[in-house]
C-alpha cells in the first residue's frame, strides 16, 4: 500500500450559524483516490473569516476515495497530485 501524508480540514463542532473547523494529520491510500478536485468551498470559507489559525493563501483539495469518502485537505491539487505519484 501506497499511503500519503496530508492535513485534513474538518468541522469539528457546530453552532448555531457557525462551525469550527479543526485540522488533523491523516494518512490516505494513494491506490483508494479515484478524484482530486480544487476545494472552492474551504477557500471561500477562509476567505470570509470562518476558518481561522490559516493564512488567506492556503489552497485546499477535496479527494474522492474509492468509497465514496470525500475529504478536504490543506494544500493545492498539483501539490497533492506530486504526493501521489
């Protein structure tokens, strides 16, 4: 197996109109990723002040795994697509 280091970016809890997001390491298996996508929505998310402990230049990636699973990592899809190959 063929795992990859990366920094997920989750909603750790939900108040009312406003959730808190965390980062956790995760190890992903590079042969279960079927999509990487550019992540809009986290970078719009940091942009207007939801997502706080980041940079405004922080890029983000959604991957699709072979599961069904997706999830949104810190870091741009050329970035993330020099890990995996």
């Amino acid at each position: 197996m063929n795992f990859i280091k990366c920094v997920e970016i989750f909603v750790s809890h939900k108040k009312s109109h406003r959730a808190r997001h965390s980062l956790r390491e995760i190890y992903l298996n590079a042969n279960k990723i079927l999509c990487i996508v550019e992540d809009n929505n986290m970078k719009d998310l940091l942009n207007e002040g939801m997502i706080n402990d980041l940079s405004k230049d922080h890029e983000f990636t959604r991957i699709m795994l072979d599961n069904g699973t997706t999830v949104s990592i810190v870091g741009g899809v050329e970035q993330t697509l020099e890990k995996v190959t």
